[in-house]
C-alpha cells in the first residue's frame, strides 16, 4: 500500500509541476478511459510541456502513467503523438508567445507585457506650442515600469496571468490566467472567481481555496506567493488627438501614456482640458500644464477597458515673443493672470525689459496696441490672441562713471549727483607715482550724444580748489596721464665681439661697462680697440661739418668687463667691439690611405702644402700607388650660394640649373683635387702641390693592377692590367659595349680622380691611355625623338616651296 502511495504522490507532482496547462486531461487519478485519439494537438502540447519542466523523457513516465490504469496501447499512441512535429498552427502560436522581440516584453521579473509599437509624427504646425514637445519626443513615452511591485488596489481582469506557487513541505507552482469568465483554475482545487477583485483581496482568496486541499497551507507549514506574471491588456479611444482611433495598451497605462500613443492633442486641441470619460460620464479632467511647470502628476489618472480619452479643443491661446525664458504659444484658462502666462513662460530672462509689456490684441475690426505696467501684472487678464512682446533693455548705463589711466585701480564705478573729480580719484585709490598732475582729461557726452573734452589741474583739485576739482556726469571717462607717456622711447646698440650682440634698452647714467655686462661680456677673441659712434645733434645744419656721426676710439683691457675708465653713452650710441688681428684657432686636414701614419693633421703653417702633411705622416708605404695621390674637399656652402646667384636663363622649363644645385647639396659632398706626385717629388714647386684647406682629406690609394669596365658594356668586371693593351682591349675583355653604349664619349678615371675623354682628328679616334687602378666608364646615349612621317612631309612641303620661289626669282 505504502508503494502505490509513493507511485500516485509523484504522478500528481508530475503532471501538477507542469501547471494549469493539461489540468483537464490529468486530475483524474484514473487513466484507464483515456482515449489518445481523442486529444487534441494543444492538449498534447501541454503534456510534452509538463515532461519538459520535470526534466523527464516519455521512457521515464511510462511507469507512473500505467501505474493509474492507462492502457499500454494508449500509451503506445501517446508516445508516438509527442514524438510528431507540432502543427503549423502551434508553431505559430509557440512562435507568436516566444517572440518577445516581435510582441511580448517581458522585464528581469518574468514579468509580460504586449509591446505596443507606436510612430511618432512629428507637428510642424504647432511646433510652437508650449507642451506640443512632450509628445513629440521619442525618448519620452510614461510607460509603465513592469519592474514595479504590482500595485495592490490592481484590479484583474480577463487576460491577466497570476503566478501561483506553494512552497514549504508541499510544492505547487503555476502560471494561470484569468479566463474569460473571470476565474481561476487550479488543478485539484477548482476555479476561483477573481475578476473585478484587486490583486491584494485575489491573492487572500486563493490562500484560502488553496488551504482546503493543502493541509500543510492550512498549518502554516506551506506558504502560497500570488504575482502577476502577465498583464492584459485593455481598449481605450482616444478623440481629438494627432492620431484619434482605438488603442490597446497595458491595463497599468495611464492617461499620459495614452495622450503619447495618440500623439499629444491635435492641431486645435486643448492642452489644459482633457476630459477622462468613464462609463459615459466625465471621470476626471487632465491640465498638462500642471506636469509641465510644476511637474505634479496628480492628473496621470490609471486606465481602465473601454475608457475614452477626449481632447477638446482650445478656448484660449496667447503667444509670447522677446525676452522670456521659453517663448512660445500658450494655453490659457479662464481667469489666469499675466503673471501665470510669465510662469509659464519660466520668467523674464536677464536681458529682458520689465517696467513693461508690450501687448497687440486684436479686435473685431482690427488691431491695437497695449502697454501693460509692471503693476498690471497680476491683474491683466490675457485675451484669446493676445501677442506679448518682451523687449530688451536699453544698452546704456545710469549711473557708470570711468577713470583709467595712472591711478592704482583704473576701473568702471558708479556715480552719484555731486561727484566731483577727486571723489572719483579716491574711489580709484589715489594717483600713481608717475601720474602728470597738470592736466587730466575728461571726455564728456553731451545731451545731443557728442563728445566734448574737458580739462582738469589735479593738483589743484586735489589740494581743495573748488573751480578745480569739478562736478562730473554720469558716462564721464577720465583719463589721469602718466609722465611716462611722454618720455622717448631709447635704444643703444651693441656689436662685434661680444656673447649677446643686439639692441638694448637706453637708461639714464648707463656706462659702457654697464652694457658689457648686459651683453654678456666679451669674448675671448675680443681686441683692445672699442668704436663708439654717437649721433650728431644740433638745432642748426653745419654744411663744413660732412660727418653723419661723431666717432669715440677706445682702448680697453681685453678680457676684463670691468674698466678702469668707464665711458659715458648716450641714447640711440652705436657699440663695436673689434677682433683681434690674429685670431684663429688650429685648423686641421686628414690624411687616408697608403701612408704610414694616416689620420689628422693640424695646418702649422699658413700655407701647408700637399708634399708637407704627407711628409710629416711619414711619407708613402710601399704599397702606394705614387699615381692615385688626391685630395677631396668638402664643397663650402658659400660655393652653392653663388651658383644659386647665377641666372642661366635657360627657360622656364629648364631643369638644368636645378639638377646642379641638387648635386651639390645632396650628391657631391666634396670637389676631387688630382695631385702628380711624381712631378711633386721631382720639384715641390709644381702647380699640383696645392696650398690646403681646413677640411681637406688626402687619399693615397693602395696600388691596384687591375682596370674595372663600368657603364654601357655587356659585363661590369675588372680586367687584369696589361702595359701593352690599350682601351679597346679592356672594352672588348667587358664583352663589348651594348645597345646604349655612347662609346665615342667613353672616358677613364685615373687613380688620383683625374678624368681624360676620348678625342677624334680626321676621323681618327684615339682613346686615352690605361694605367693600373684606372676605371673605365662608358656612359648611355642621350634620347633623341624621332621625327614622325608628318614632320617630313612639313619639311618636304617647305623644301618645295622654296625651290618654286627660287625658280620664279631668276626667270
């Protein structure tokens, strides 16, 4: 008895578990009628549902099934019915209640909701209306928060969906909705009649139907939770507004909800008398106003089925222009004063005129125009029309009085009738210790708005001299001088040999050493010889005078700023400091190479030749090449400047001059200098025992017996030297010349950077001689256009005329 117990308990906890969805099919705990093919597909739908939410496959029920008198041939159909896929209408269905994106939304709570989707139209005509943007924006749209508790005075209704479970000892958990009849069925409790009952009473009534069949409920060893888990949704009508029709929307939606699905009132729609009608009656009247300025929503009424939402349309319109904080057109009521349009308004904004406003008003035949006093405010009542115009305030000042100029606070301040001058200095705190006290200006408007000027003694105004000090008006600039402003501006120049030459600043009992100092002192190639040039003054011109300036020749200590006699300048007094005759610091050469100490060499004497640096780096090595000696300097920038000076004019186009340029500054670093140090030897007098230059590099090449064959030949290579072979031989050793070859302009490169062409007499060409470590390069013939069939036909043309011309001129 004790196992049938056990096998019945988990049948009815497993077809309990799976909810009210199969409750018809399986409260009975007799299966043995049950006949499969009389269920329907959404009855097996719920079963394969129950299996689901037990995590039980068909196999593992078969047991409990046939434990309570189901056949096992009904079985058989029972299992193959679940195995089938489920009709195109319940896939649908299945479809239409998963798609949360498509029309349910449900919150983090499971609780669900039908999305309801609205377009928003945008009113251009009433853009201007005060409250028209509330329905326009699409980041506003007051619907209701599913997160929220349920309220406890909801009222359900058919659609609603409460989640009703029991834990504790016994378990029972289920979503059931609210039939259309009103009730709830719960499986082995029957139905419980729960619409037009809140959710709170709803809740204590299936406690206690509960309570009858669960004992351990009624013990108090099981708790019963009721939620609601989905939300009905319930039918409004909307008149009146952007978009009047029907809507369906959720029965937690208010009245702002609604008015923002409709779009807000319409064109001629009223914003402040929004009738709620409820069971054909006026149930409430809804001011948006109210939300807009005060933010109070005591209006935002919850909506019931069938409630109807009617906009009328407006009694009374105003619009305010100018200088308020939010201008626009607005709704007013019957009674409402001017100061209630400015808060609506939000008030006048810091620029705004506000003794008074300007107001037009239209009557029956026509315009007028209304001013209305600060003191009307409160009692003006607004005519349907009315146009207030709020203007700025005038860009003047009262009572601005200004002082600038050498006192210790130039600045605006305020003026008061009898103000004199010396008020105004002491509100400035005093003149400035450079201030000119004979003469202050004030620059005046008069009545007429022209500017007149007034001049003022500050020091007798400011020793008590009434005529002095006299009375200023409001607008007034004074303006106290300084005795700076009139002293010039002086200069002194400095030059030569000192650390900061330039132009300084000329102060009164400046010496030279002063300036010395100023400059940075000198340096050290600085000579004893100082030239001061000052210039000539004088009231009258001296034509026997010719000198522009007047010369100072001193001698100083060189290498001391300090002077034993310090020489007086004067402004605009032109400094040079001259260079020691002879100061040069070593200048050094470098020699490379085959030589037996290569490396730097300092320039020892003026004139250092080429034979002397040598000599002194002992001399060339056995492995020298007496015929590669050369030297390689540095290319100086003043050489580029004075190509740069050079106009070839070689035409617009022309490249030539640009490209030389660019070898020189980017390519060449250094000019190539060959030397013959064999004649150099003979007699150090030759012309190639050159003077050098600081930065020059002698190179003494490494001999080499070998002659390489560059440029336009078959084969770049290095040919063996043979004293007996000539240039053609070392050409045809390279495998020739090929198609571009320029060979009638071949040249060779000596060792010593000496350079020698080919040259032709009586079409015989003869070729330079070859020596070892020489280089031979041919270079690439020049593109030359061809001319087209065209030209020579122009030619031939040209040619014909002339022959005809000359013919006819000797017949």
């Amino acid at each position: 008895m004790k196992k049938i117990l056990i096998v019945l308990f988990l049948l009815v906890s497993l077809f309990q578990s799976g909810g009210m969805v199969a409750q018809d099919l399986l409260k009975s705990s007799d299966l043995s009628t049950l006949k499969v093919d009389y269920l329907a597909d959404s009855d097996i739908a719920k079963i394969k549902a129950q299996l689901q939410s037990n995590n039980m496959t068909i196999e593992q029920a078969e047991p409990l099934a046939l434990a309570k008198g189901m056949p096992a041939s009904e079985f058989a159909k029972l299992k193959e019915r679940l195995a089938m896929p489920a009709t195109a209408k319940d896939l649908v269905k299945k479809d239409s209640e998963s798609d949360g994106d498509a029309n349910d939304k449900q919150d983090a709570f499971g609780r669900k909701q039908q999305k309801i989707v609205n377009t928003k139209v945008k009113d251009s005509v009433n853009a201007l209306v005060f409250g028209s943007e509330l329905f326009d924006n699409p980041t506003l749209n007051f619907e209701p928060n599913l997160t929220l508790a349920t309220p406890v005075n909801y009222i359900l209704g058919p659609g609603d969906e409460l989640q009703v479970s029991v834990y504790g000892v016994q378990e029972f958990n289920s979503s059931i909705p609210v039939s259309v009849e009103g009730k709830l069925t719960i499986p082995f409790v029957g139905q419980i009649p729960v619409s037009g009952m809140s959710i709170e009473a709803a809740t204590q009534k299936i406690r206690g139907a509960i309570a009858r069949v669960y004992s351990t409920v009624a013990s108090g060893q099981s708790q019963v939770a009721v939620s609601l888990s989905r939300i009905r949704t319930i039918k409004v009508t909307l008149i009146g507004s952007k978009q009047p029709g029907n809507y369906s929307i959720s029965s937690l939606a208010t009245v702002y909800n609604a008015l923002f699905l409709g779009g807000g009132p319409g064109k001629n729609g009223s914003y402040r008398n929004i009738e709620l009608l409820r069971n054909n009656k006026v149930y409430a009247k809804v001011d948006i106003y109210q939300f807009l300025v005060h933010g109070d929503q005591s209006s935002n009424i919850g909506l019931k089925d069938n409630d109807v939402i009617r906009i009328p349309a407006y009694n009374q319109r105003v619009t305010v222009e100018g200088q308020v904080k939010r201008p626009g057109i607005f709704e007013m009521k019957k009674g409402e004063t001017f100061a209630d349009l400015l808060s609506f308004a939000s008030g006048f904004n810091e620029f705004a005129y506000t003794a008074s406003v300007n107001v037009l008003q239209k009557t029956d035949k026509e315009y007028k125009v209304r001013d209305i006093k600060a003191s009307e405010y409160a009692t003006y009542k607004p005519l349907s029309g009315d146009v207030f115009r709020v203007t700025k305030i005038l860009n003047r000042f009262e009572n601005r009085i200004k002082i600038e100029g050498a006192v210790f606070r130039p600045d605006t301040y305020s003026f008061y009738e009898g103000m004199r001058i010396s008020d105004l200095v002491l509100k400035a705190e005093g003149l400035k210790e450079d201030a000119y006290r004979n003469r202050a200006r004030i620059l005046r408007l008069k009545a007429d708005l022209t500017n007149e000027i007034v001049n003022v003694n500050l020091d007798k105004a400011l020793a008590g001299d009434l005529d002095a000090d006299i009375a200023l008006k409001k607008e007034d600039v004074v303006t106290v001088y300084s005795i700076l402003d009139f002293v010039e501006e002086y200069k002194i120049t400095i030059d030569g040999e000192i650390k900061k030459p330039g132009v300084y600043d000329y102060y009164e009992n400046l010496s030279l050493n002063d300036l010395l100092v100023q400059a940075g002192g000198l340096t050290g190639s600085a000579s004893k010889r100082v030239e001061v040039a000052r210039m000539v003054v004088s009231e009258e011109i001296d034509d026997s005078n010719p000198n522009k300036a007047e010369l100072f020749n001193i001698e100083i200590v060189a290498g001391n700023n300090e002077q034993a006699k310090n020489f007086a300048l004067q402004p605009f007094d032109v400094v040079n400091i001259r260079k020691m005759a002879v100061y040069e610091k070593p200048e050094m050469v470098t020699v490379s190479g085959a030589v037996h100490y290569a490396g730097k060499y300092v320039l020892a004497h003026k004139k250092d030749r080429v034979y002397d640096v040598i000599q002194r780096a002992g001399g060339l090595t056995s492995l020298a090449n007496v015929e590669g000696v050369k030297i390689k300097r540095p290319i100086q920038a003043k050489q580029i400047e004075a190509l740069e000076n050079v106009k070839l004019n070689l035409g617009k186009k022309d490249s030539i001059q640009n490209k030389l340029e660019k070898k020189l500054k980017e390519d060449l670093k250094y000019a190539t200098i060959p030397v013959d140090w064999k004649s150099i030897v003979k007699n150090p007098e030759n012309s190639t025992n050159v003077t050098l230059f600081a930065g020059d590099e002698i190179e003494v090449v490494a001999f080499n017996e070998g002659v390489k064959v560059t440029g336009n030949v078959l084969l770049t290579s290095e040919i063996p030297y043979d004293s007996g072979k000539g240039f053609g031989y070392y050409l045809n050793a390279a495998g020739g010349v090929d198609a571009k070859a320029w060979k009638k302009k071949a040249y060779i490169i000596y060792p010593n950077g000496k350079a020698a062409v080919a040259s032709s007499f009586l079409f015989i060409r003869s070729y330079p001689k070859v020596r070892p470590g020489s280089q031979i390069v041919v270079p690439e013939k020049p593109e030359v256009k061809k001319m087209s069939t065209g030209e020579w036909v122009s030619i031939g043309s040209v040619i014909t005329s002339l022959s005809l011309l000359i013919l006819n001129a000797f017949k």
